[in-house]
C-alpha cells in the first residue's frame, strides 16, 4: 500500500507499507528523507510480573498521506486491531491517534480503504467499517485538529 502528496513547494511526500507489511514508511522524495511512521509496536497490558506486554501489529494498510498546514498526515489501518489511525509529523517525530476501532463492546471493523482531507486547521477522516456479526457495513468520518509542527 502506498500513497503520494504535493506540498505547496512542489515537494514529493509518500508513505507506504514495508516490504514486511510490519510497519509504515514514510519518504519525501525531494530531499531523500525517509522516516518510520509506525513500527506496529504496541503494549496490550502488562504479564503476570507487572511489566509491559508487547505485541507487533500489522500495519500501514490502506494507507493515504495528505499535506497539512502543519506538514504531512497519514492515515492508515492497523490490521491486526482493525483500528484506523492517524498519524501526524510532529517536532517530536510521528505521534499517533487512533480515530474508531478495537472497541468493547465490538462496533465492527475500521480501516478499510481509508482516505482523509485536510479541511482548514482540520483533518476529516474515514474508512469503511465492516460488522460481519451484523452482516452490516458503512463509512464512516472523523474530524480531528492536523496538529503537527507549527
């Protein structure tokens, strides 16, 4: 999966699934920078001992980069937690949010062919969401500040 943008210096931004399908890439094209967006690591709670439980999701599917006022976006699906997530670039690197997903009680599948916009200070996100137990599907949006660097 793989996606591409313009900034407003004609720059080339593209951000892509790896090779591995582990994790989530991003390359401006223009100056060879390349950066990892999301790695897949996650902490899902804590082992008999109190420490950390790691596990490394799938990551990057669907994956589209759009170009804010504060840099680039990217928003994506987390496979393994059928999740959609944002990402922003941000001084302190690539910091994530997940917008819909992993719920309890379950609300369905996120993630699929995800798209976003960025509509002013604002990103609008969304995907489409399946509910196999329902038999049901839909699309659904999310609106949230582009943050990033100022």
């Amino acid at each position: 999966y793989s996606s591409a943008a313009f900034d407003a210096d004609d720059q080339l931004h593209v951000a892509y699934q790896s090779f591995s399908g582990n994790d989530l890439l991003y390359k401006n094209v223009t100056t060879g920078l390349r950066e990892v967006v999301d790695t897949g690591y996650r902490v899902v709670g804590t082992t008999e001992d109190g420490l950390p439980k790691p596990e490394l999701h799938f990551v990057g599917a669907d994956t589209q980069i759009i170009m804010t006022s504060n840099g680039p976006a990217v928003v994506h699906q987390d496979s393994t937690s059928q999740e959609l997530v944002l990402a922003r670039r941000t001084t302190n690197g690539w910091e994530s949010e997940i917008l819909a997903g992993n719920a309890e009680p379950y609300a369905g599948a996120y993630g699929f062919f995800a798209a976003a916009a960025a509509f002013g200070d604002d990103i609008i996100a969304g995907s489409y969401v399946i509910f196999q137990a329902e038999n049901d599907q839909w699309v659904e949006l999310h609106r949230t500040s582009s943050g990033g660097v100022e």
